[in-house]
C-alpha cells in the first residue's frame, strides 16, 4: 500500500462524498481536530501509568471520539449517519465532576503550566477551543453540521482544564497563577472552569 497518491497535488482533498479544496472551511475544522488529537496523545505519553491509569483511561477513550468527531465533519453524504453521539458528553460531564472533586481550590486564573503533562494538557485545551470556534464557523455556514461535534468540544475543554490541574495535583506541582488577577473564584468553589 502506497501512502502518497498524488491526489491532493493540486490543492483538493477527500471527503466521505465529495471532493473540496484543502482550504476549505470544513477542512480546517476537523483538521484542527486532528492536531488536537495528536496533543491528547503527546500528553498521554507524558503520564505515569500508575498515578493516572484512570486519566489515561479517559484519553484514550477521548482520542477515539474525536477521530469520530473528524469523521462526522467530514461527511458529506445526502444521507448522513454520524458516529459521535450525546452519550460521550454526558460521561466528560461526569469525569469533571469527578475531577473536580479532588482538584485543590482555585481562587484565580492560572496560567498554563507546572508538569510537563499538565503542560500539555492546556495545550489541547486551547487547540480544543480552536476547533470549537471553526466549528461554530461551518455550523454558520453550511447546513448539516452535526451539532454534537461543538457540544463535545466545549465539554472536552472543561475537561483538559481539570485534567491539567490534577496532573499537577497528583504530582506536587502547584498551579501557576495569574498574578494580577483578582480572586475571581469563590474560595470555597472547585467547580470553577476556564470558559463556558
């Protein structure tokens, strides 16, 4: 099998039922969920097994939705039938719910940072906004844009925000705060999030 195919030589590329320029709007938007993705992993390579078996459970899991969610915003199809469904939302709900349980009160914003997994974990959360916004965009622009895909973003990046927290829980490593902010949170609140 042949990796290259010459195909795309000219600025167009596949989609499940149609052909678009690599540009296009719609491929920006489940490109960027690909880069994502490739963070989630990165981070996943920088977790010790033993201390979060159970995040590494969750990102797993995650990088499989969102190759679901690439391939929902892909399709083109007169009749479409999308993978990523209302019930992976449900369980990020859950998952941060959890989380935030055992997340250290936060009275103001932090700034990106402390282990290198933690690190990373912000990063995917910002690209994870990226591909929120670009999302948002088709949905504006074109018709048949499967709405669960934004939903599960939007949730995903409440999620890297407590993830990235406990990876410095876990490991010692306080968060880094933002150090002209006010207490913008209540001191007694571990439900904070970084966006809605």
């Amino acid at each position: 099998m042949k990796i290259y195919t010459r195909t795309g030589d000219k600025g167009q590329t596949s989609l499940i039922g149609g052909r678009v320029d690599k540009d296009s709007l719609r491929v920006e938007a489940y490109g960027t969920l690909d880069e994502l993705n490739s963070f989630v992993g990165k981070a996943m390579t920088e977790l010790e097994p033993t201390i979060f078996k159970d995040m590494l459970e969750d990102l797993e899991t995650i990088q499989n939705e969102l190759f679901d969610g690439g391939g929902d915003l892909a399709n083109v199809m007169k009749e479409r039938h999308y993978k990523l469904s209302e019930e992976p939302i449900n369980v990020l709900e859950t998952r941060i719910d959890q989380l935030m349980e055992e997340a250290p009160p936060l009275e103001r914003f932090i700034l990106p940072g402390g282990a290198p997994a933690a690190a990373t974990l912000h990063i995917a959360r910002t690209v994870t906004r990226r591909a929120e916004r670009l999302t948002v965009t088709l949905m504006k622009a074109e018709q048949d844009v499967p709405t669960t895909v934004a939903r599960y973003l939007n949730r995903l990046s409440d999620y890297l925000f407590v993830a990235a927290r406990i990876a410095n829980a876990r490991l010692n490593v306080p968060d880094n705060e933002y150090v002209r902010s006010a207490k913008v949170f209540k001191t007694d609140s571990k439900n904070a999030k970084n966006e809605n």
